[in-house]
C-alpha cells in the first residue's frame, strides 16, 4: 500500500451523531489504522439553517468517547483544530470554493442559469405530469453575453450551474466492484453555487476532498447516486479522482430502510440506555463487515489488525438491536471490577434522581454486588431491572405474591413459616449457605414445592419474579429488610382474605 492513505469523515452537524456516521467513521478509521493511513474530520457546516454548534460537540464527543480518533481536524488531542490542511471547516473555506467556481466559469465547465424559482417549480411539473424524472431543462445552459447582460441589468444573480457531459461515468467500488451511471439518469447540469453565493455539498465535497489529498472516500451506499456528479467534478477542476468505497445500507431487522423517526439512530441514545464503547465499536464494525471466522467478540485494537475493506459485504446491513444487548453482555463480563463499577454508578444515580429507585448506592455496594449481577446485565441501565428492589420500597401485592400452584391462604402460611426459620438466624449466619438449607427442609416437612415457597419469597421481597439467585438476594438486602418485607406481605395476605 502507497503510504499516502488519506481518508476522511465529513459529517454535516445538522442532528446528532447518527449510527450510520459512527460506522462510516469506524470503517474510515480502521482502514486507515490498518494500512497506517492518515484519517481525517471535516465539518460540512455550509447548510447554515439546520447546522447547529450543539449538533457539532455531540458528533465530535460521540466519536471521541467510542474511542475513533482521527489525525487531522477539529478537536484533535484536545485542540481546537490540527492538520497541515486547516481550517477543516467548510464555512472557513469559502474562499477556495468561489476561487475554483471561477476556473469553471472561465472554462465553460459551469454558467449562470436566471431561472427563477417559479419557472422551475413550473418546469418540474410539467415533467411530473409526463411521467418524466426531474431534470433541468438547460434554458440557461446557452445563453449569449446579451442574453446574459440583460438578466443582470434586471438585477438577478445567476446561480452557478455544472455542464453535465453525456456518457456513462463509471468507477471501480472497493466494496460494490464495477459501477456505471449513464449521465442522462443524474438530473442535468446542476446547481453548484446558489445565486445567493451558497457553495452546495456536491461542490464543496470534491473541492476539500482534492484540497485535503483525500485518497479514498468510504462512505455510506446512500452517495452512489452523488459519486458521478463527484467524479464529473474532479474531472472537469483537474484533480486526480479518489478511489470510492460504498458502505452497505444499515437496515432494521426486518430488512426495511432505517429512518430517524421510526427507528433509534442516535449514537447518544444508545449510551444514555447503558450500551458500553467496547460493544458499540464492535457491533458496528461488523455492520457490513466480518473477519470471514466464528470470532465476534473484538476489541478496537484487534479491530485495527483484521479490518480490510475489500471483506465490506455489498448486502444490506441488518442492526439487530438484540445481537448488540447480547455483544453488550459480553463485554460487561469483561470490564474490570473498578471500571465497571464507575460505569454503573451514573446509572443508578440518574435512576434515583428519575425516582426509579429511592436511594443511589455507593461504590462499595456495588462493588459487593458485582459477582450478582455481572452476568445478567444486558446493558448498564440494567442495573434497576436486576437488583433496583434493593434500592427501593417493596410493595406487596397480593394477587401477584401467589405461585401458581398455590393459593391466598397457602401463600401466606408458607411465608410465616419462611419468616420463623429465616428470622431464627442472626446476622452472623445469614450467609447464603446457611439460609437455603433450613428452607428446603421446611418446603419438604410441609410437602411443598421448593419452588413454589422460593417463589413466594422472591416475589415477597423483590417484587419480582426474575432475580438474581434468591439466597444471594437475601443476603444483599440483609436480615432487618428480608424479615420486613416478609411482615408485610404476610399482612397484605391476610387483610386481603
Ligand atoms: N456531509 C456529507 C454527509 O454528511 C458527507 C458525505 C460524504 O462523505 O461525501 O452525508
């Protein structure tokens, strides 16, 4: 590989990061870490209206706290910009877009078009009405110096229009092999500076791209339809054209287009419900790509040494939010006890300020807990699923207190007899060991289930059918708020009849 790798992400700070742009950084940044490339950021701010300084951190802190790092751009080790091709912002740049807007002109390449808005408006209608897709219908595209003169004296400022040749143009995709698109399919020659003096994204992208020597543009499926007008671009400014990657379409599940509104597509969402970095890298590094073994469980420095882009798949990819629970599993399994601990706390502690438990616990607590829950965390959120009945009042229900196989008057005679044996240990033997045995000794003398008494004391002091081994969560709430919460669903029994 040439050593001169240079790849970019250059996301438009109009909504927060989206999945979709974290893969596209991801791909970008393995394969350039893999090949010992150069990866690089730009901001495409030129959409003035929808872009947003708060959309701006939240792409940039999303991608910094998923650990991809890039060498040039704004926000690079903690400075507000770094790279031999500043400023990496499109509004800083316009300078260089007008500049190259004048070598078309001057070439023939691009001319003023004076159509007016409601000329064009009447002309996609037109088409419309012949089943025709839209396109312009060149009304400027030959307009003599007089013609012309005359539209200015008017007072109207001509956007700037790109001469689309005719032909195919055609590319050699990393990831999609052989493409060629017939120029007649692109719409005619298109706007590329408003005549407001707006430089637009199909401009302003091939522009940078050849400014900042991008060698490679990986990029989402979405922009096959964009590459000739890029490739027309590059050829008609002089520039050396970039090889094209196109990344596979993340899919729902159901093999439907994902969208912002049906679908959860911000990076943000999915760290505020307890996804952790490891397992969101993993999962969308093999969002259209695998290492071709039964491996799943990767961290990102492994994902450096196995990326290659030529194993992209060309298929839709799926995101299959249960897959990334079970991923996220994995890794909770991995972290270290002091880590993973840090991680959970401003979880618990946003539970408890949301009421969902009534009090945080501390670190130690935690810690204690960890050998309970560690297995059966899906995400760090999980952490009040599992165990929040530590942290919070029980109240009894008494329908739901009842086993299947058992009724009102069972249930409550069974957990009486629970609360003498267990209120017959002192806190020096409430031990896990300690507590079971005496309990299956009671369920036998009385002929009943093991299971259907564990039940009713499970649900009596969680509240829940689901827990973590019941003798472990005895032990977790200790003796006073076992014996407690036993006395109070004994009585709600009892006054329910
Ligand atoms: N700003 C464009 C976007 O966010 C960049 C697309 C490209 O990579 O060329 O879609």
């Amino acid at each position: 590989m040439p050593p001169d790798i240079r790849v970019r992400i250059a996301p438009s700070p109009t909504g927060p990061l989206h999945i979709g742009t974290a893969r596209t950084a991801l791909f970008n940044y393995l394969f350039a870490r893999h090949v010992g490339g150069t990866f690089l950021l730009r901001l495409e701010d030129t959409d003035v209206a929808r872009s947003t300084a708060a959309f701006e951190r939240d792409i940039l802190d999303g991608l910094h706290w998923l650990g991809i790092t890039w060498d040039e751009g704004p926000g690079v080790a903690g400075l507000e910009e770094a790279g031999p091709y500043a400023p990496y912002r499109q509004m800083l740049r316009l300078d260089s877009y007008a500049a190259a807007a004048e070598r078309l002109l001057a070439d023939d390449a691009a001319y003023r078009c004076y159509c007016t808005p409601e000329q064009l408006e009447a002309d996609r209608r037109e088409r419309e009405a012949a089943k025709l897709p839209p396109a312009y219908n060149g009304r400027c595209a030959n307009l003599t110096p007089d013609e012309r003169a005359a539209r200015e004296a008017e007072g109207r400022s001509g956007a700037l229009r790109f001469r689309v040749r005719k032909g195919v143009v055609g590319w050699n995709d990393m990831v999609r092999d052989r493409v060629e698109i017939d120029t007649a399919n692109l719409g005619g020659d298109f706007v590329i500076v408003r005549a407001d003096g707006t430089p637009l994204y199909h401009f302003t992208v091939v522009v940078d791209d050849a400014a900042m020597r991008v060698s490679h543009v990986i990029r989402g499926e979405d922009h096959v339809s964009n590459t000739p007008k890029h490739i027309l671009l590059f050829e008609a400014l002089g520039y050396e054209v970039p090889v094209f990657a196109h990344l596979p379409l993340i899919l729902n599940p159901d093999g439907s287009k994902m969208s912002k509104r049906k679908s959860q597509t911000a990076v943000a969402d999915y760290i505020a419900q307890g996804f952790t970095r490891e397992a969101l890298v993993n999962y969308f590094a093999f969002l259209g790509w695998s290492p071709g073994t039964e491996e799943d469980v990767m961290d990102l420095a492994t994902l450096e040494q196995r990326f290659e882009l030529d194993k992209v798949q060309k298929g839709g990819a799926r995101f299959d939010r249960e897959r990334l629970e079970w991923l996220n599993g994995q890794w909770i399994r991995r972290l270290g006890d002091d880590d993973l601990v840090a991680r959970l706390l401003p979880f618990t502690e946003a539970a408890a300020a949301a009421g969902v438990i009534e009090r945080a616990p501390v670190e130690d607590e935690l810690t204690a807990l960890l050998p309970l829950v560690r297995e059966r965390l899906s995400t760090l959120a999980s952490i009040t699923d599992v165990v929040g009945f530590l942290w919070r009042d029980v109240r009894p229900d008494p329908a739901a207190l009842v086993p299947k196989r058992w009724d009102r008057a069972t249930t409550a005679e069974g957990l009486a007899a629970a609360r003498d044996a267990l209120g017959a240990h002192d806190p020096v033997t409430w031990e896990a060991d300690e507590l079971e045995p005496p309990l299956r000794a009671l369920a036998e003398a009385r002929g009943w289930k093991a299971g259907d008494l564990f039940m009713a004391i499970r649900m009596a002091v969680t509240g829940q059918a689901a827990t973590p081994p019941l003798f472990d969560v005895l032990v977790a709430l200790g003796r006073e708020r076992t014996l407690s919460r036993l006395d109070a669903a004994i009585g709600a029994l009892r006054a329910a009849g």
